[in-house]
C-alpha cells in the first residue's frame, strides 16, 4: 500500500482526506490511501514517518508550514524563498529515510491568477501577512504586478486597515484575503476596507473555499467586483501534491 496523509493541528474536517478517497475511487487507484495524522507537536514527525515505510507522501498544513523546514533533506528552491511548504516527498532506502519539501499552494494561486492579464490586475492589496500572504506575493511579482499589504499591525513595507480607511492606494485592482476572516463559523465577518469605493473595475479574490462565497465576496459582487473564492487554489494544489509525489523528477 502506497500511503498518503495530511499533518497538522487540530484537524477536524479535512478537504484533503474527501478529495483523494474520491480520486483514488473514481480513477480506480487500488494501492493507495489516504488520512490525517493530526500531531500534537511536529517533533512527532520523524517518529511517525519512521513508524510505517508505506507512508510516501504528506500533505502539511496550520500551524506546521514553516516549523517543517528544520526536518527537510531537500526544499524547493521556490518553498524556501516564500518561507512555507505544504507537501512533503518520502524517499526510502536500506531502511533509511529522507524528506523532500515542496510547496503547492503557489501552483493553486498561480492556477487561480494567471488566467488574467497584468494590466487586469495592475496594483494589487494583499491583506494579511501570514503564509499565503508571502506566496501570492511571490507570485504576483513573477509576474510583474505591483502590490502593497496590508497588517492588523503597524510594521515596515506594510500598510495598515488605518490606512486603506482614506481610500486604496491608487491603481489598485485586484484585493485578495489572505486572512481568515469569514471564514466558517464567522461568515459575517469580512476585512475592513472600503467597499463602498469597489467597481466593476476590481477583482476580489478570497483564499476562503468554505464558506465559497465569503462576506468579502458578496460585498465586492454588490459593487460588481468580478469574485475569484479559495476553491480553483485547493484543487491545484492537491492535484499538484499528487504529480509531485508520482512523478519521479521532484
Ligand atoms: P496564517 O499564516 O495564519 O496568516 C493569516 C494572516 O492573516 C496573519 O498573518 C494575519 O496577518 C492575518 N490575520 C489573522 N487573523 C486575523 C484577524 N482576526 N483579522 C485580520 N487579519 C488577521 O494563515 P495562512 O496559512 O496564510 O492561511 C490564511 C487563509 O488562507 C486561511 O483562511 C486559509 O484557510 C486560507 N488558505 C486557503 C488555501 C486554499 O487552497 N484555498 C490554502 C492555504 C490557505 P497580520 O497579523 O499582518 O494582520
């Protein structure tokens, strides 16, 4: 049995475990699984990969994104530089083990952004400085496109909700959250901006999948924002943890 899974903490209900038990029925994938191993600490890691040789391929996700690193073998040129990795390769040999690191989460917002052109997008907000804040950033500066962030704190290069109150920077298009506000169960909330100054002109795009359309979202459609949610990022990226852990080039 070749066996895949998902680490974190807690983990309650997990996107990861339904989609690959599906996948694994519909493309008649027989010697594969795949479930949670929530760890209480990531220290447990090691212990748990060494505990069972089936397991080949984990999914990482809150609050093991970056703790992770420090028990990595290898890490993708592109996971280090945004700081985080969500999926982890095990290669086995005479006993031994070593883990490969690699982030996916970048190919679900490059799968979600890409589609449009720069000038579509312009100046971008990012709100929230967290883990996904650093990959959307990296990937809207591969591909050009200026943006600013936005913290709950007042911090360098950052701009503040205080700020965004007098209006958005100038040129700005596209506002993407990267916080978890409104996310299930508080799907009234939404980020302090200023809707009331959303046009046609702006794309809103809400890392969230669940609720699928956000607060955030529905407020930005009332303007007539074109609304992008978290979910074209979630797909790519399993797809994409699946292709790194078959392909033998990762
Ligand atoms: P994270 O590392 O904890 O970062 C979240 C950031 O949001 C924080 O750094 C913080 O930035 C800001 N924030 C946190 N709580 C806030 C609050 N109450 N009000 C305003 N801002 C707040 O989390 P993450 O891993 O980046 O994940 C963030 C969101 O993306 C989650 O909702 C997650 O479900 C979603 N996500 C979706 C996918 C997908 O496939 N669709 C993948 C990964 C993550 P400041 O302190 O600077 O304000």
């Amino acid at each position: 049995m070749r066996k895949f899974g998902l680490i974190g903490f807690p983990l309650g209900h997990s996107f990861s475990a339904g989609y690959f038990d599906s996948k694994f029925h519909m493309e008649n994938i027989r010697d594969c699984s795949y479930r949670n191993y929530p760890l209480t600490d990531i220290e447990e890691l090691p212990g748990l990969i060494g505990s069972d040789p089936e397991i080949i391929g984990l999914n990482v996700t809150i609050p093991y994104k970056t703790e992770v690193i420090r028990y990595l073998d290898y890490i993708d040129p592109e996971a280090e530089k945004v700081g985080a990795v969500n999926v982890l390769k095990i290669n086995r040999s005479d006993g031994r083990f070593h883990i490969r690191g690699f982030n996916s989460d970048i190919y679900g917002i490059r799968a979600t952004l890409m589609p449009f052109a720069v000038e579509e997008l312009r100046n971008a907000l990012i709100l929230g400085t967290g883990g996904s804040s650093k990959a959307v950033s990296h990937v809207l500066s591969e591909m050009h496109v200026h943006f600013s962030l936005v913290s709950r704190t007042v911090k360098p290069d950052c701009l503040t909700y205080r700020d965004v109150q007098t209006g958005l920077p100038a040129g700005t298009r596209l506002i993407v959250n990267t916080t978890p506000v409104g996310m299930l169960p508080d799907i009234g909330q939404k980020p302090d901006i200023r809707y009331d100054l959303l046009t046609g002109d702006h794309i809103l795009f809400d890392l969230i999948y669940n609720p699928e359309k956000t607060a955030f979202l529905k407020a930005g459609e009332e303007r007539g924002c074109r609304i992008l949610n978290g979910l074209k990022m979630l797909y790519s990226q399993a797809e994409r943890s699946w292709e790194i852990w078959n392909d033998p080039a990762f």
